[in-house]
C-alpha cells in the first residue's frame, strides 16, 4: 500500500479550468498503466482531461487519442528502422500539438525511444514530465541516465531493484509497484478460468504466448506451434489455449497455423490472457511483460524470443545482466528457463515445458518465489502512480 504521507487528499479539487494531463502509452503493457494511473487520477479530479496517444483500455477510460497506439507498437534496434520515418512524423505532430495544448503534465508510458525525446521537448516548452516504466538502465547504457536526468521531473518506477541507479545519479525516482500485481489474486481461481473458457477441467492445458505484436507473431508464431505439436506427441492429452491480442493478430495467427500444416487441439482466444494463464498447467512465452502476468499468475514457464540477428548481436555485446525474463530478473536468479535466438528450438523448449507439467518439489519452490515476489509488487500501484504526478503537479506550481 502507499504510505499515507504521499497520498493526496482525496476530496476532489475544483478548479476554474479543467486540468489537462497528456499521457503516450506505445503498447499493450503500457496501455494497462495508462488505463490505472488515469481512473486513479479521475477519482481527485472527475473533470480531467487525458491527451496523447493511448490504447483500447485508456479509451475507455475517457482517453482522447491522436494517433493509434498500434503506429507505435515495434520492437528492436533494427526492427524500427523500416517505420523510423512514420514514428518520427508522428512525434513531430504529436508535440506541436501538446505544445499548443499546454497540458498541466506529460506522462510518457515505457515506450523510451519515442517518449524521452518528447519528454525533452515538452519539458523545455515549460511542461512538468513524468516517465512511467524504467527504461533497463540497469542492464545496458547506463549513461542514458543522464539523458533522462535532462528531459524527465520524475521517473516512476516499477520494480524496487530500479531506483538505486536513478539515485545515484540525483534522478527524482518513486517506486510505486505494478498495477497487475493489485489486480491479480494472489491465489487465482483455476477452475472458474476454466469454467470460463470451457475447457475440460481435468485435461492438461498448456497456453501459448508468443506474443501481441505483429512481428513477435511472424517470428515466434509458428515456433511456438511446432513446439505445441512436439510436446502432444508425448502428451496426446493435451489441450492448448493461445490469447490474441486483437482481431488483427488473431487472423494473423490462423494463417500461420494453416500455412503449417499442422493439426492441433488449440483454441485461439479473442484476448482474455489473465483467464488463459489461471487456467492452464504450463505455458511458453514470449520474454515481455507477460512473463511478469504469467508470475503473478503462480504458473511454470518456459520464456523464449528471437528478433533481428543484427539486433541480437549488438544487444548480446551491450547487455550486463544475465537474465532477460522479468520473473528472473525479480528473483536474482534463474527461475525459469530462457531459450534465445537460436537456442529457442522446438526440440528443447517442448522437452522443459513436459518437465514442467507435473507437479513437484522443484515447482513448488517456484511457485513459494512467485509468491513472495507478487507480494513484494503489490504497493497499491495506480493510486501511487497518481499521488506522485499530483505531487509533481503541486510541486511545479499546476495545483494550489
């Protein structure tokens, strides 16, 4: 929970003009804390206006959005290149019209590549800045540091292990948790998942997570299927469930699947990943923020990912931590198996997944780790989130 000293007075605030908070979320992770910090924020000020670019879950929330956050949503060093073009356009639009706009504070949401630039911008142009989400300074390109010092009045933060390198470095930093971690039960209900989704309630089920962009799709997608099919050849039992992030990767991952030839007992799901990860025994997953859901959910995992090769060479040369997964990164130590680049085969990632599908001591010591880090994460998140930008706000002089 938030120490009750940094809470703001809850009574909301009446002011002569509506306060305008902007906010860019670039993916579906930061959608979620988008989507948190924004009805935290409506709860001390119901008249709030939120600005920017955001997600399905933000819009709802009562977001206005000025470019669709999918135009964001791409991973990698050379990935981005193809779209640099396109992402700088927008960046350049999306400032001139904050600037012109003159929100009472920028929040950018993960997404550092676009959002620290902006953030720098705006700042100049006299705006309090908040990032959310730390970029992994701790594990590659610490000097960023410095970089952000210069563009950003306050970094959120959402892991405890971040805020020692943005201390050492006179950074303004709050922990405030992960708004997943308040969200999801510490127990989750497994039966009622699959009641659900209408999966049989004794049958092995095995969820399949290759991730919700397109380009996860195209490159794990069909691993993710041949590992599947290896894995029912020794488990004929099997049942498997895969969320689709939205109608687009849903399409998308049928034709991968009936270009492979391959028949499988596989249910594509329209979203619905928290009720996939409490249903299923085992899943294999993309390396992302969905590891940290697939941990909180207390299941086995087998994480995997590749990307560009070039991509892979430059980052396996600039990284310094030896974990890439978020459960193992928490925990300090390998929890859970990563198989990368060229060693993500079916063969060996199908054979850890059957390891882990049964129960026994080594998963129940998991599960006790999964548990002490959920707990470790659960701070009240979004309510910390929103004391923290409200206390920038007074800070800058944007609130009496």
């Amino acid at each position: 929970m938030v120490d009750a000293a940094v809470v703001p007075d809850t009574t909301p605030v009446e002011r002569s003009k509506p306060l305008c908070i902007a906010l860019v979320a670039g993916e579906a992770s930061g959608d979620i804390l988008g989507a948190g910090l924004i009805k935290a924020l409506q709860r001390h000020y119901p008249n709030a206006r939120f600005i920017g670019i955001g997600g399905p879950r933000m819009l709802a929330a009562g977001f206005e959005s000025r470019f669709p956050m999918e135009r964001l949503s791409v991973m990698g060093l050379v990935e981005v290149l193809g779209r640099l073009r396109e992402l700088l356009n927008i960046r350049k639009q999306l400032a001139a019209h904050l600037k012109s706009e003159a929100p009472d504070v920028f929040i950018g949401i993960d997404a550092p590549d676009f959002t620290l630039n902006l953030e720098q911008q705006l700042r100049d142009a006299g705006i309090p800045t908040v990032h959310y989400v730390s970029p992994s300074v701790w594990a590659w390109r610490e000097k960023r540091v410095l970089g952000i010092k210069q563009s950003t009045d306050l970094m959120l933060t959402l892991f405890p292990f971040e805020e020692a390198v943005y201390q050492k470095h006179g950074v303004a930093v709050r922990c405030v948790g992960h708004t997943l971690a308040d969200q999801i039960p510490l127990q989750p209900d497994r039966d009622a998942a699959r009641t659900a989704l209408g999966l049989d309630h004794q049958a092995p089920v095995m969820a399949l997570m290759p991730g919700s962009r397109n380009g996860e799709l195209r490159k794990l997608g069909l691993l993710f299927l041949q590992t599947a099919a290896l894995c029912l050849q020794q488990r004929p039992d099997l049942h498997f469930v895969m969320p689709c992030a939205n109608p687009e990767r849903k399409a998308q991952m049928q034709a991968i699947l009936a270009d492979s030839g391959l028949s499988l007992p596989l249910t594509l799901l329209d979203g619905q990943a928290h009720e996939a990860l409490a249903a299923c025994d085992a899943v294999l997953i993309a390396s992302g923020t969905a590891t940290l859901e697939a941990m909180l959910f207390k299941r086995p995992m087998v994480v995997a990912y590749r990307m560009a090769g070039l991509t892979f060479r430059i980052l396996k040369l600039l990284v310094k931590v030896g974990h890439v997964s978020l459960p193992n990164l928490l925990a300090g130590r390998e929890v859970v198996p990563e198989f990368l680049q060229d060693a993500a085969t079916p063969e060996v990632m199908s054979q850890a997944l059957l390891a882990r599908l049964g129960p026994t001591s080594e998963a129940e010591a998991t599960q006790a780790t999964f548990l002490a880090l959920h707990q470790m994460l659960r701070r009240d998140a979004d309510e910390a989130a929103a004391a923290a930008v409200i206390d920038l706000m007074r800070e800058k002089g944007r609130l009496a």
